[in-house]
C-alpha cells in the first residue's frame, strides 16, 4: 500500500512555462501538489529557448484575457515577491512597409481594441517619433500598444519555483511518466521510473512532449513540436523600447521580431515557413543570415552589434494555432494545458490561475468563453492572426 506521502490533490506533467506557475497558483489556493518533470530542473525545456517576450496584442479574446493577466502577475512581481524578473514595459509594435500589412493591422486594431486592448494607430511620423532608428522608408506605420513588454524566462521560472515550493508543492525532476492509472476512465494517478503517486487529477502541462502523454491515456492530442531559432547579441546602450515585429513574409520566413532586453542584448527570432517539425534543437548556418538582413532592413542602426549566440527551442504547435486547454472528455481529472504555440512563457501565469479555478470549481464569469476558444474539442479551422 502507498504511504500517505504518494497522495495528492493534482499531478501536474511539466515544470515548464505553463507547469511552474500552475503549480504556484494551486499550491497558493491550498492543494497538495506534485510536478514531475524528466529533465534536471525547472525550465529546462521550451522555456530556456524563450526569448521573454510578453504581449496581450492577440486577436482573439481568450489570449487576450489570459495575458493581460499575465502582464498583470509579471509587472507587479517585485514588487510582491521580491524577485527582479528582469521585467521592463517596452510595449509592442507592429510595423507595416506595404498596404497588405496595414490592411491587416488595421482590420486587427478594431478587433483589438474592442475586447479593451491599449492599442492604437501610428503613422511613419509618430513611429519614427517613438523608434528613432527604424527605417523610414516605405514605412507607413504601425500600431503601438504600451503595455506589453518582456522578462527573463529564466529568471521567471526560477522565482515561480522558489515560490511554489514555499507554498508547498513538490517538484521531482529527472523523473519521467511511463504511465498513467487510470480505472473506470477516471484519473488516479501516474507510475514513473521511481514510483507511483496518486491524484484525482492530472494536468497535462508537458509542452513539446504533450502528445506522447496523452498516448499514455489512449488520447491522440493535435500537438506537434516545430523548431524555432533565436539569437542574442551583445549588451549595448539603449536603442529603442518596443518589441518591433515585422508580418511581412519573406523566403525562409513568415515574419520576424526583435527587442532590447532590459539588461541591453537585442534578442530575435522569426517563424520559419515551412515549419521545421520535429524535436531537433540544433543550430543553423541559415538563420543567421537570413535573420540578419530582414533586421538590418528595418533597424540599419544594428549592423554593426555582435551576436553573442544562437540557439533553437521547440513550439508545441496547434492546427490552428492556439492552445488546447480543457477537460478530457474521455478520461475524468485529465486536464489539458498544451499547444502554447511558442506563447508558454506569456500565457503561462494567466493560464496556471484558470486552471486552478477550473480545478477548485470556482470560474470567473470570463471563462466559459477562454475555455470555448480553446476547447479540446473545438473544430480545429482557421488561423491565428497573429502568431
């Protein structure tokens, strides 16, 4: 018979971006916790390859709400809990160089700005104002939202740790899942290379990794990891504030982004087009010189900053690019939080206290319409605006 130690309210699969701060809001309303995690700390798969970046400018309502609230958590941390974060409210703005780019920013704007976003219109001349090294020309404008910004993903997730553990939760690492109990179709716990634990719930937070859990319980989960690369240069004064993202597709690309970190690097990434599927994290000859020039293109001031180094992280991607959160139909106390789509990092907080008011039975009038958007079983049509 399992002692009393091998008992808990919630399981939770993954210290990662989504895990750590979800275990932090559980252990905080007063459940026993546990998290498991493979690997050998907190943070140490998708979130390390994050490049901190923080924003509520979606196009839907459901990530909207859950980071807003986010920002909310990340901006007041210090001040609370007494970790520097590295936070800095830099905001964030979307350039636009052609009139399908301002077509498409501006039909978001009203969109936006409707579910209550601090977002508004800038033309060349205001954008240029607020970033004074961004190319002027072609640029037509742009929209600014002032209060997103960016963070420390590794600094962040240390600070939840330290915090969840204070209230309580255990974390066991190097400790995979090889299966979970299940009877009657409910949940009762998990077997891993080390033991048995039980709980009546099980929350899915193993990013990348979320599909082969779900195996585990018979389910097939619409996850599939994508590599992304990234690249920080050397710290230097400060240029300008807001993350500038540009949509424009380009050969090897869909888009691209960069910001200047609160301590000086300038970090940036894009999306690749085609995706690159699969679990392969090694670096490539190619990013660099593609990145390189769409960002000298916009920001000419740059070309001269040294890279310090370049690195490819996992997006647990979605058909549709958005999350899969909800309860399993199929298997009671199983509790998807999966395809962050590369947003872990700023859904994660926002995202850890629905979970735990999904798992206390105590929803805020919001999120029955957060939980319908992204719903296990919605029909998975469409594509996030902007991912």
């Amino acid at each position: 018979m399992n002692n009393a130690s091998t008992h808990y309210d919630v399981i939770v699969i993954g210290a990662g971006s989504v895990g750590t701060p979800t275990a932090l809001s559980l252990a905080k309303a007063g459940l026993k916790v546990l998290v498991l995690d493979a690997l050998p700390s907190a943070g140490q798969g998708s979130n390390k390859h994050a490049i901190g970046g923080i924003r509520a400018t979606h196009s839907d309502p459901a990530k909207i709400r859950l980071c807003l609230r986010s920002i909310e958590i990340f901006s007041t941390w210090k001040e609370i809990y007494g970790d520097d974060i590295e936070w800095h409210k830099g905001g964030y703005v979307f350039v636009a160089y052609r009139e399908q780019e301002e077509r498409t920013l501006k039909e978001l704007l009203r969109k936006q700005q409707s579910y209550g976003l601090n977002i508004s219109w800038l033309d060349a001349n205001d954008l240029v104002k607020l970033i004074p090294y961004l190319n002027r020309e072609g640029l037509i404008g742009g929209t600014y939202s002032p209060d997103d910004g960016s963070a420390s993903p590794l600094l962040s997730i240390h600070a939840f740790y330290k915090h969840a553990r204070q209230y309580g939760a255990e974390f066991h690492f190097n400790e995979p899942v090889m299966e979970m109990i299940v009877r009657g179709g409910k949940i009762q716990g998990v077997k891993t290379t080390k033991g048995t634990y039980n709980a009546k719930v099980v929350v899915n937070a193993a990013g990348a990794w979320a599909k082969s859990l779900g195996n585990l319980v018979g389910l097939t989960i619409p996850v599939q990891p994508d590599s992304h690369e990234a690249a920080i240069t050397e710290p230097v004064q400060r240029l300008f504030d807001p993350m500038v993202v540009d949509i424009r597709p380009a050969k090897g690309s869909a888009n691209f982004y960069f910001y200047q970190h609160k301590t000086g690097q300038i970090l940036f990434c894009i999306t690749p087009s085609p995706n690159i599927w699969g679990f392969d994290t090694r670096e490539t000859s190619s990013f660099l010189p593609m990145v390189s020039k769409r960002i000298v293109e916009v920001m000419p001031s740059l070309q001269h900053i040294r890279v310090r180094r370049t690195w490819r992280g996992l997006y647990p991607m979605t058909p549709d690019g958005f999350p899969i959160v909800g309860w399993s139909k199929e298997v009671e106390g199983f509790l998807l939080a999966v395809g962050m789509c590369g947003q872990g990092y700023m859904l994660g907080p926002g995202l850890g206290e629905l979970l735990t008011r999904m798992v206390i039975q105590s929803p805020l009038p919001q999120d029955d319409e957060i939980l319908s958007i992204l719903s296990p079983y919605r029909e998975f049509a469409g594509q996030e605006k902007l991912k």
